[in-house]
C-alpha cells in the first residue's frame, strides 16, 4: 500500500524556501547592516531623519507589493488552471504598470520633496533639511526598486528562484559599499546613504533582467487593449491588495507613531524606533521568506483540491516562524545591549529610551510572526476579505487605537506596550473566527486556518520512481474504483502516464498520484519533479513517449508547468 509521504512536497519547499530566505536575507540583512552603517558614519541621532521617511518607502512597498505579488500569486494559479495566455496577461500588466507608477512617483516626489518633508517632520520641524536630502535621493530610486521586487515575485512563481536572490544580494551589496564611497569619500552625507540605496536598486534591475534570456522561462508579454488591460489590473489590485495592505496601515502607523513619539520622547524615542524597527528586519527575514515560499505554494494545491498538501505546507512554514520570532524576542528581551552597541548609541539621553523600548517591543515578535503568515496565507486561499480585516486590525486600528489611548494614559511606555496588544488581539480575533467558520460549516472546515480536508473518496499516494511500484499502484487503484470497467481504465490511465514519466527521466525521486472518486467521473492528479512532459502531444525527441493510448482512454487531460512540477490532471467519465 502506497501512501503519500509528502517527500515531493517537502523538496519543493526546501527548493523554494532556501533562495527565497537567502533573498529575504540579502535584502533584510543589508538594510539591517545598511542602519548600522549610517549611524557608525553619522551618529545613531542620524536614524531620526530616516525614521520620518519611512513612512513613504513603505508606501511605495505597497504599490509593488500589491501588483507584484498580486500579480504573481493570479499567474500562478492561472498556470494551475492550465491557461497559459492569462497567466502571460497578469505578468505583462504588473510588469508595465509597475513601471509607469514607479517614474510617476519619482518625478512627483522631486518636484515636491519640500513641501513633503514639512509634512513628514510636523513634530520635529528641525529636521526638515536632512529629511528633505534623504528623501529626494532615495524617490528616484523607486522605478529601479518596483521593478526589481515585481520580477522577483513573477519570477520565483515561474520556477527559477535563485535569480531573484541573486539581484537582490548584488543590490544590497552595491547599496553597502556605496554607502562609504558617497559618505566617507564624497562627504555626501545623509543624502549618500539614499543615493547608495538607489545605485543598489539601479544595478539590481539591470541583473534581474537576465530572466528574459533565459531559455526555461515560460512567462511571456503580451499585447493587451486598454480596455482588457485595466480589467487585469483591477483583478491583481483585488487579490494583491489584502496582503500588501500591510504597508498601507503600516505607512499610516509609521507616520502617526512618529507623531506620537515625537510628542512623548522627542528625538530619543525616533531613535529608539528605528531602532526597534531595524530590528525587524532580522525578523522579516524569516518571515517574509517563509510567507512567499508558502503563498505560490498553497495557491496552487488549494486550487487543485489537495488540502491534505496545504495542511502539510502551513504546518511546516508556521513551525518555521513561531521558532525564529521566539528565539530573536528572547535574544532582544535578555541582551538589548547588543543593538545599541551595533547602532553606536552612546548619547547618555538615548540609552534607557532604546534599552526600554527593546525590551518590551521584542513580546511583539511572536504575534507578528502568526498574523504576518496568516494573512498571506488568507490570500493564497483567495480569502482576501479576511485578509483584510487581518491587516487592518494588526496594522493599523489595535495599534494605534492602543498607542492613543495608553500613550495617553502612561505616557512613551504605553505607545511600546501597544504593539505587543495589538498582535494579541488580531490572533484572538482570528482564533474565534476560524470557530465560527468551522462551526457553521459543519466540520467542512477545521483548525485555526480553517483548511478543508480531504473526503474519503480521496486517494493520496506516493511512489518511487519505479516500474515496478508503478504498476503495483496502478493495480491498487483499480481495487478502489467500485465499478470494474471504469477501475480498468483508471487503472490503465495512470500505469501508461507513470511508466512514461518513468522512462523518460533519470532522476525523478518520487511521484505523487492523487485519485479523486466524483460522483460523474474519476480526476486522477500526477505531480512530478521531472523533464516537461505534456501528455497531450507526443514529442518524437523523447525515446519512450508512448502515450498514444492515454490520449484514447482518458475523456480530458490538462498539463502545466507550475512550480517547476509536472502537473497533470486526467478525467476520466464514468
């Protein structure tokens, strides 16, 4: 008895997972490291000026956040419909309009960087002037950064993952090493370190664009009319806008907590946020590499009904966050020195601001590492409501409901105190409404993630890549099948595709069959790591492609190349 072991599913996470953390890596670590450099050359007071921009750099993140990703996640689950030309739609449309918006926004924030750091500064208006240096030599870096992180998406969901890590890594390293030649050489100051971002942005585009060289992708562009363009962008705004709503509330926070603190703590408790922001990053790494493994993932199982493999990917991507975020929030509670060590702050009035707003900002990492995978998770199951909702409370209404009023009511402290709250009240607020779906469903629904399962009528097996345990499964799934005759054909379907996928490949580890008993026809599903093998046309350069018979037999056989797998789904009526 063949049952699924999930080892082709745990290869494909592995094979996603380590270049999307090592890309998350690349660009969290430097920006990290990039802070710690500023401050080494300008003095940590430093990171206030940049704290106050952060708001518009997490803006720009929700534009190619939400079309990009977005965009990547409807082609991925167009590849998974076996429409080719829609999936080519979504990556043309994100791309170009990506493009547009990110020229649009340079040019606006360059003729009105004033007026914007008057804006950005209204609690601290005596750092207008380097606010206003950093903020027009990092905007115009902001085409070359959309760009960039747009492809990355489409890119990774085409199955070529370490390209975009690739990019990544090289424009984080220019961004380090321009970082001494424009300050310690040039004397650009503050200004220097936004334009070493934006010469990082710059060389990272011109090295992602290797992708359109590249002879396995499959994306193409495609001409569109302007009516059926918009309709496009208006479908990846509508997916992509759950989770890159992040950014928006997480823009509004910066700004208002901003705000806040400069009210309460002055230039100390800008200080100290960055600070704790940065610390994020390290977070994020994790995070953000386990998030977008996850989403093309799930997106794609779940489409095709294999809920048994969403479980097993969730499962496996929330033991990975929970286990990053307790070992940093224990790190940063117990020895929140090392920070201010790295950071260089030595101001006597700066000390027990950060070593108290560390302290107690750390309890939050947990939280966000559950609210954060569960909201891309919502996205990849096309709950995109609640993904939302997820984000608009985690992001934006607990927060800064919290910051006002505890800020209000215990001063600095509260408005630190308010994170950790707030991402205990998402994860209560998801715990009773996954109780609620699951029992309205009637157990249709199950577990905090309110994942489906799989029915009895279900069959999941996993084989080696085996002639022998080929046609031994083969003659295990006509037992399943109740009726002889369509238990014969099911049979003969899935030995005639196992053989040829067998044969036609030297280093195919395992295959997974999934058979689904309908009640009008039997769905047989075959996923493999192997050569593309299309099952619909017979390809005279392969030595054993002999499938004319499937094509007799079966009423209907789909095949795409999604996630760098052979998907294959056979129907065949009863």
């Amino acid at each position: 008895m063949y049952e699924r072991n999930y080892e082709l599913l745990k290869s494909k996470f592995s094979e996603f997972f380590l270049p999307t953390l090592f890309t998350s890596m690349a660009g969290n670590i430097c920006l990290f490291v990039d802070g710690l450099i500023v401050s080494f050359l300008l003095g940590a007071g430093n990171l206030s000026a940049i704290q106050l921009v952060a708001p518009v750099i997490t803006f720009v993140n929700l534009i190619y956040w939400m079309i990009g990703l977005g965009g990547s996640v409807l082609c991925s689950v167009a590849k998974a419909e076996f429409d080719e030309e829609k999936s080519n739609s979504y990556f043309s449309v994100a791309l170009i309009s990506l493009i547009v918006i990110g020229i649009l926004i340079a040019v606006f924030g360059c003729i009105f960087s004033h007026p914007i750091a008057e804006f950005l500064c209204s609690s601290q208006p005596a750092l207008i002037p380097d606010v206003t240096q950093f903020f027009v030599s990092v905007i115009i870096g902001m085409p070359f950064l959309c760009y960039m992180m747009s492809m990355s998406y489409f890119i990774r969901a085409d199955g070529i993952p370490t390209l975009p890590f690739r990019a990544i890594l090289l424009a984080n390293i220019i961004n380090i090493l321009f970082d001494f030649i424009y300050i310690k050489f040039f004397n650009l100051g503050i200004g220097g370190a936004a334009l070493a971002t934006t010469t990082g942005y710059l060389m990272g585009s011109v090295f992602i664009s290797y992708y359109f060289f590249k002879p396995e992708r499959t994306l193409q562009f495609i001409k569109l009319k302007a009516g059926k363009f918009f309709g496009f962008l208006k479908r990846i705004v509508a997916s992509g806008f759950s989770s890159s709503s992040t950014q928006l509330y997480l823009t509004l926070k910066l700004f208002i907590i901003n705000i806040l603190l400069g009210i309460y703590l002055g230039q100390a408790g800008l200080v100290a946020f960055s600070i704790c922001y940065n610390s994020l990053f390290i977070l994020y790494i994790f995070l953000i590499g386990t998030a977008q493994t996850m989403s093309p993932i799930v997106s794609v199982y779940f489409k095709e009904e294999d809920f048994s493999g969403v479980n097993y990917v969730i499962k496996k991507s929330l033991k990975i966050v929970l286990a990053s975020s307790l070992a940093l929030s224990v790190l940063f509670i117990v020895y929140p020195q090392s920070l201010l060590m790295l950071y260089s702050v030595k101001n006597p009035e700066h000390v027990p601001v950060v070593l108290n707003a560390l302290r107690i900002f750390a309890i939050s990492y947990a939280g966000t590492a559950i609210t954060f995978l569960y909201t891309f998770y919502s996205q990849a199951i096309q709950k995109n409501k609640l993904s939302t909702i997820i984000s608009l409370l985690e992001g934006f209404v607990l927060p800064i409901g919290l910051a006002f009023i505890l800020s209000f009511a215990i001063g600095g402290n509260g408005i630190w105190i308010s994170f950790a709250l707030a991402e205990l009240g998402t994860i209560l607020f998801i715990y009773a409404y996954s109780r609620y779906i699951n029992k309205k469903s009637n157990g249709e629904y199950t577990g905090f993630f309110i994942n489906k399962h799989n029915d009895d009528n279900v069959f999941e097996h996993t084989i080696n890549s085996s002639i022998e345990e080929a046609v031994e499964l083969s003659h295990q799934i006509q037992d399943y099948i109740k009726d002889s005759k369509t238990g014969t054909v099911v049979s003969l379907a899935i030995e005639e595709m196992l053989v040829n996928i067998i044969n036609t490949n030297e280093d195919v580890n395992t295959i997974d069959v999934i058979v689904r008993d309908n009640s009008e026809n039997i769905l047989i599903s075959i996923k493999d790591t192997g050569i593309d093998f299309n099952p619909v046309i017979e390809n005279e350069n392969l030595e054993f492609d002999n499938i004319s018979l499937l094509n007799k037999i079966a009423d209907k056989i789909d095949y795409s190349r999604v996630l760098g797998l052979n998907s294959t789904v056979i129907i065949i009526n009863k």
